[in-house]
C-alpha cells in the first residue's frame, strides 16, 4: 500500500471541491441556513392558539375560570358568545371554544366539574395546548379554600376526534410531500441526462418548437408521476388505513397537480446543472425548506410573520392545505379555502412551464 498513491488521490479529490463552488456552498452553508431557519421557526413561532370562552356562568368560580383563561400565556383567549363557536371553528378563525356552563360554580362546589371543550381537531398539537391552559386554570381554584376539584372535560370534535392516530392527522400532508419529492427528483435528474447524452440538442435541432418540447417531456414523465400518485394514494388508503373524509377522486387530483407541478420544476432547474450530482444538490434548496415550512410540522399561523409570508409564496403549502382540508374536514370544491389552494397549485403549474420554456431557449440555444 502506497500511501503517497493515497495522498494523491485524496489532494485531487479536495482540488475539485476547491473549484466546484456550489458543492461547496452545499456543503457549508446550506446546513447553517437549514438549521437557522428551523431555530428561528422553533423559537420564534407564536404557539398561542386563538380560543373562544362562552361563559354563561354568573357565580364567582366561573368568572375566576374565565378571567384565568384570558390571562393564560399559552391560549389567545377571548369572550365569544355559544351561537358563534362553530362559525368560527369552521372559519379557521378559533381552534376551539370553552363552555363554562351556568351551574358550572354549583358543581365546582361539589367537588367535580365537566367544562365543555369544543376543538377544531385538525392540528392535536393546539388541542393539547387548549387542554393545559384549562388545566391550569381548573388548578387555580383547587389552590383556594374548600373541596379540591375533580377535573373531567367534555371534549367535542368538529374534525378529527379521539380515534384519530398520529398518522390520520399527518397522511394527508406525507402524500403531498411524497408525491412532490419523488417526482421532483426523478424528472431533474432524467431530464438532466436527456441534455448530457444530446438527445435535447438533437430535438432543438429538429422542427420542433421549444413549447412542444417541454410539454413533451412534461406528458412523459407526467403519465409516471400519476400512476405513482395512484399508487400512493392506494397504499395509504387501503394498506395504512390513513383516515379519509373526503372524495378519493378529489385527493388524486390535488396530488396530480402537485406531480405534474413537480416534473415543471424539475425540469426548469435542471437548465442551472451540469452534472447529476449538481441536480441533485437543489433538493435541500427547493424540497426542505417547503418541508419546513408548508405546514406539515408547525401550523402556519404559529410560524413568525416573516417565515409566514414566505409560506405564503409555497407551492407545497397549499397543497398540503387541500389535501387536510379535504382527508380531515371532508371538503369539496364548493369550500372557498380548497377553490384557492387548487388555484394556486394550477397556477404555480402554469408558471413552471412558460419558465421552462422560457429557460430552455437561453440555455440552449
């Protein structure tokens, strides 16, 4: 063994490094970017969920609940009346409201209370939040003078419920995620091969227009990416049990819009690579940033501002919007919410293609 052989394997390896800029990039400022994004999302998000408290109670112990419950640090609590609990369920505008009911202080002196929690039930993780908050507001009068108190809430379910697994609440978004990711870097890396071996030059060289060329391409690898989206589709509904509310035909067709958006923009960032290994270096730019932020891991609305607004501008967020809203909720076309995220995702397609019409000609031409 020649470790001189060694060595000089080893120097020209770090050689190329050395001129290959965006490797380097990738290699030492994508994570410092990741992982400053997930600190300033982590520590920065607002987790104070809004909720609603209808008190109808006139005695003393229900208004010391409720003014506990606007003074919490972990809820957004504020005085909303019984008739206005499920509008504002529905309208996103609240992710639950507390009945404090008007023998709530009677029974408090009894020694046990059944306070009423009506819960959006599409994010557990504010629910959670909700349950604590009254907790600790139950907790202050077990603290004063008299009988301890017995805690047992009514919990109310406009989606979701307690049969829901961690799975149901996070299957739809996965196949959202699955979907884009795999075709994404199946269509870069392809297409990217297609140029690299000539086939590409040799088409632009034919009568063919540039249009004609990349929606080619785009049908191509489209027809893939829809049967793999109805085998995800199927696996997850009819092997993995992933709970579904809504229309099967609805969910493939959201999925295929996030497929056939994935092949454009696949193909469109492939004209800025030279290698398959250049292409595959955009996943952690394009692919984990929406990960982070669409709202598969953290509700957007508790993301901060900025990071709000950049969510705003994703693709992948209203996608996974959709999906929710039609697998949890059991929407359909008729919701506003859903005719938006649609919008958007057929928009983002449009968009894609006159960009990867538009970039083929100045990259090749």
């Amino acid at each position: 063994m020649s470790w001189h052989r060694i060595a000089a394997i080893t120097i020209r390896l770090l050689q190329q490094f050395r001129h290959d800029r965006r490797t380097l990039a990738l290699l030492f400022i994508a994570p410092i970017v990741i992982l400053g994004l997930l600190g300033y999302l982590i520590r920065g998000s607002a987790s104070t969920p809004a909720v609603g408290i209808v008190n109808q109670d006139q005695g003393p112990l229900g208004t010391m609940v409720a003014g506990a419950l606007e003074h919490s640090s972990t809820i957004s609590a504020t005085s909303i009346s019984a008739a206005d609990g499920d509008a504002k369920l529905k309208d996103g505008s609240l992710v639950a409201y507390i009945v404090i009911a008007a023998d709530f202080s009677q029974k408090a002196q009894l020694g046990t209370i059944a306070p009423e929690i009506h819960l959006e039930g599409s994010q557990p993780g504010s629910s959670g939040t909700v349950l604590q908050a009254l907790q600790e507001a139950i907790g202050s009068l077990s603290a004063g003078p008299g009988t301890a108190i017995h805690f047992q809430p009514q919990l109310y379910y406009l989606y979701g419920g307690p049969g829901f697994d961690t799975l149901d609440y996070f299957g739809a978004a996965f196949i959202g995620l699955i979907v884009f990711f795999l075709v994404f870097v199946i269509t870069i890396v392809s297409f990217l091969r297609e140029r690299s071996q000539g086939t590409l030059e040799r088409l632009m060289a034919s009568p063919l227009r540039r249009g004609e060329i990349v929606l080619g391409y785009m049908l191509g690898f489209g027809a893939l990416a829809l049967v793999q989206s109805a085998e995800v589709l199927v696996f997850s509904l009819a092997v993995l049990k992933v709970h579904n509310q809504g229309n099967v035909l609805l969910i493939f067709g959201i999925e295929a819009l996030m497929a056939i958006g994935a092949v454009n923009l696949g193909i469109f960032l492939s004209m800025f690579a030279r290698t398959e290994f250049q292409a595959v270096q955009f996943i952690p730019l394009v692919i984990v940033p929406q990960f982070i932020l669409s709202g598969i891991l953290f509700p957007v609305s508790t993301e901060p501002k900025p990071l709000q607004i950049v969510s705003d501008l994703l693709p992948l967020t209203y996608a996974v919007n959709g999906l929710r809203d039609v697998m949890v909720k059991g929407a359909d076309l008729s919701w506003s919410s859903l005719q938006l995220d649609t919008g958007v995702v057929a928009g983002f397609v449009l968009l894609l293609i006159v960009a990867g019409v538009a970039t083929l000609r100045r990259r090749i031409a």
